[in-house]
C-alpha cells in the first residue's frame, strides 16, 4: 500500500516575515507549490504536470534515478516531435545538454511542426525532431526545499505586491546549475508524450490511453 497524503497550496502560507497582500487571488507559482510539502516529503521525490501523460519509461528512469543517487537532481526529457499537437502550437522548454547533465532550458512559446517563431509567425527556426525538450518531469532531493525556501524569500522581497507574479520551479533549478550547488542528469524518454492542450486533442488522447489498455499495457480505463 502506497502512503499517500494531500497538501493544499495556500496564498497565506509564507515564511515567516511575510504577509500575503489581501488582494492577492493567484497561487505563488510551482516552487510554491512544491514548497508546500516541505512539512511531508523527507525522501527522495519526483514532481509532475498532474495532468500530463508521461509513459511508462519515463517513470521507470526516475525511480531507478531516485533509488541510487544521494545528491544529484534528475529531469526526464521527451523528443519535441513526441510532444506536438496537429492543433496548434505549443511551448515547450528548449533544453541544453552537456554529457548528459542539464545547461539550460530556453522556453519557445510557439512551435509547430518542429519550428519555433518569435515573431508571430513573420519568420520561423527549425528544430530537430529529436530535440530535447523538458515537460516538468523533475527528480530531487529533499534539501531543494531549502533552496527553495530561501529563493521563494528573495522572490518575495521583490514582487509580494505584484497580483500576478509567479515563483516557478524551473527558476530554481537554473540558478541551481548557474551557481554549480547542484547537477541535474537528464534522463530521456523515447515514449510519446500526452497531454490536451487543445479540445480537440482529447479524442486522439483517449483513443491512444484505450489502446494501451487493451494491450495489457493498463488495467481498463
């Protein structure tokens, strides 16, 4: 039996020091958000798109990841053309790589069919099909919390009255690599990733989950 406990991601729920604005309505962000377990989570763990469909691969290379490091980060990665939509564009986090460990992520917030514009669609740069691309599929230790906690102060001093702004994961992560404290392996998954970003791609979505139940690959969905 898996151990399972809920934690819910409060507006309030701040270092001490800090005063959630009372106009504020919008969450804090994914660090938050992740932060938000610091009281739970003790053990190595993987963070997800809840929403997301990650393959079976995906979720084997994290937990043999998890189980045998004591101190690195791990970030599963998908090929772009396993991510893409017939339905419109997409943004997905352009990911560096160096021998085998995680540089960077340049976020492009409009491909299609393998190129990216920045310009609304005046020009347009091609990316290989078997780009790496991150779709939040992370693996940490528990002292990111710590890291965490202090970035999310830092973050405070600057936009607690900001209505709009956000703490996000991947921030934490990059000044992590930037500042040498932590190396990040990337892992990468070859499985087609799913998620419906458009309406139109829940059909395809279900069609594609059923047939992996009828193979075996599920119990019936």
């Amino acid at each position: 039996m898996v151990k399972t406990e809920y934690v819910f991601q409060e507006t309030d729920r701040l270092p001490e020091g800090f005063t959630c604005p009372a106009d504020r309505e919008k969450p804090w962000g994914t660090a938050h958000a992740v932060l938000c377990c610091k009281d739970v989570v003790k053990e190595p763990f993987a963070v997800i798109n809840a929403d997301d469909y990650y393959g079976k691969t995906a979720f084997l290379h994290m937990a043999d990841f998890l189980r045998n490091n004591s101190s690195d980060y791990c970030m599963v990665g998908f090929r772009l053309a396993n991510t893409l939509t017939e339905n419109g564009s997409v943004s997905r986090g352009v990911c560096e790589i160096e021998n085998g460990e995680l540089k960077s992520v340049t976020e492009r917030t409009k491909i299609v069919d393998c190129k990216y514009t920045e310009d609304d669609g005046k020009s347009w740069t091609p990316l290989a099909p078997d780009t790496v691309v991150s779709m939040n599929l992370w693996g940490f230790m528990p002292d990111l919390f710590g890291y965490a906690e202090n970035g999310f102060k830092d973050f405070l001093k600057e936009k607690i009255n900001v209505p709009k702004s956000e703490y996000f994961l991947p921030s934490v992560v990059t000044k992590l690599i930037e500042t040498g404290e932590k190396r990040v392996k990337v892992l990468i998954a070859e499985d087609k990733w799913y998620g419906v970003t458009y309406k139109e791609d829940k059909d395809m979505v279900s069609a594609a989950l059923n047939k992996m139940a009828d193979e075996g690959l599920y119990e019936g969905i």
